[in-house]
C-alpha cells in the first residue's frame, strides 16, 4: 500500500516512514500544506496521514479540498491538540479517524490497517494466480503447500501488478510502489526484484513479461 505522509515536523515524518517501510509500505513524505494540496490531484496513493497544523496551507483546507474533488481515500488526521472542537472540525471536514500527538507507533499502525479495511474500494478476501493464492489484506502468497515467503520489496512488486488485472505497468509505477514518489533509488532496481520474483513464481505457471519500453505484466498459465 502507498501512504502519504504530510507533517512539517521532519522527524516525526521520517520516524513514521521508516515504521510504515519496514512493515512493507511504499511512503510519500510531504513538509508544506500547498505542496501537499498540489501532490495530491495526481498522485497514486492508497492513504494519508495528515498533520492539521501545516505551513503554506492548514490540513484542514488540504482535506477539504480532497473531499470537494470527490478523494475519498482515507485520512488520518494528526495533531498536538486534543480539544474536542478540533476533532470535531477534522471529522466533519471529511477526516476518517483522528489521533493527537504524542502518540505511540503500534496505535498509529493499528488505525492506517483498519482504514485500509475500510477502503471504498471493494475488499477481495482472495486473488486466484494458477496454482497460487495471493491475500491482500494479509500481504500474503500461498501455494499447493502453504504459505510462500516472499520479501516485503518483491511483496509489493506482486501486489502492484496483482492489482493491475494484466494491465502492463510501467517500471516507473513499479519503483513508486515500492519506495514512493520522488525517490533516488534507480529505476534499474525494479529489474532486480521483478527478476527475483519471476524465480519464484514460475514453478507455479505465473509469470512477468516484459514489455519493451512499457513495462511489465503479471501473466497466469505462463
């Protein structure tokens, strides 16, 4: 899943990245209000965690502005203040769920999983490759044999072109996915991972192919 982070406290932003990378996530940080509101017209992103006290524009206006442009992805709205008016006006603006600061890690990744639940987007128990079975939720791949382990950077490697239902998918939307818009990692390190999970999957019939100058697609009885 991509998250995008918007918090103008830089290691508070870095400190919930690297939770939420570790745990296998691709992550978006953004610092300032107005480049947040830009960022997100066009962005790919699943979820956000959105701090309300922001520079160059409140996060309160970032999330109405969200919720006019009919996103209705999921918010997490963060703030140091704890008075109920506030959580109020962040609930009403269009927020999913609130969380005051200091909070604790476990919670704040407790709270983006059962949003992620919630998603309007219609929730699969299950995906049927072939042989194998790939749970989203979960994160998890399943063969005739039980469960297969995959690494979190291939995991979403699968998960990308799993979602795509055999539509190509650019290196570009690969590397997003796995580190996040706006990172210095090498698109040839897609090559790598897409190499290492093409191993893994054929002894099952599934593979990757690639398209020339396109991209990549997820293809079942290969």
């Amino acid at each position: 899943m991509r998250i995008v982070i918007v918090e103008d406290n830089e290691s508070v932003a870095k400190g919930i990245a690297y939770v939420l990378q570790d745990t296998g996530h691709a992550v978006d940080l953004i610092h300032d209000g107005a480049a947040a509101d830009a960022f997100l017209q066009n962005d790919g992103a699943d979820l956000v965690v959105l701090d309300i006290n922001l520079p160059g524009m409140s996060g309160i206006d970032v999330l109405q502005n969200m919720r006019r442009r009919g996103d209705r992805r999921p918010v997490l709205l963060l703030t140091a203040r704890s008075s109920t008016d506030e959580r109020i006006a962040g609930l009403d603006a269009g927020a999913d769920d609130y969380l005051v600061k200091p909070f604790e890690m476990p919670e704040l990744e407790a709270r983006i999983r059962a949003l992620a639940r919630r998603r309007a987007t219609p929730v699969v128990d299950s995906i049927s490759l072939g042989a194998l079975t790939f749970d989203p939720e979960r994160r998890q791949l399943s063969g005739p044999d039980g469960d297969i382990d995959v690494p979190r950077r291939e995991m979403s490697v699968l998960e990308t072109l799993t979602a795509a239902q055999g539509r190509t998918v650019s290196k570009a939307h690969l590397l997003d996915s796995v580190y996040g818009t706006g990172t210095d990692v090498e698109e040839s390190v897609v090559e790598v991972y897409v190499s290492r999970l093409r191993k893994r999957l054929k002894p099952y019939g599934v593979g990757i192919k690639v398209q020339r100058g396109l991209g990549y697609q997820l293809q079942v009885g290969a």
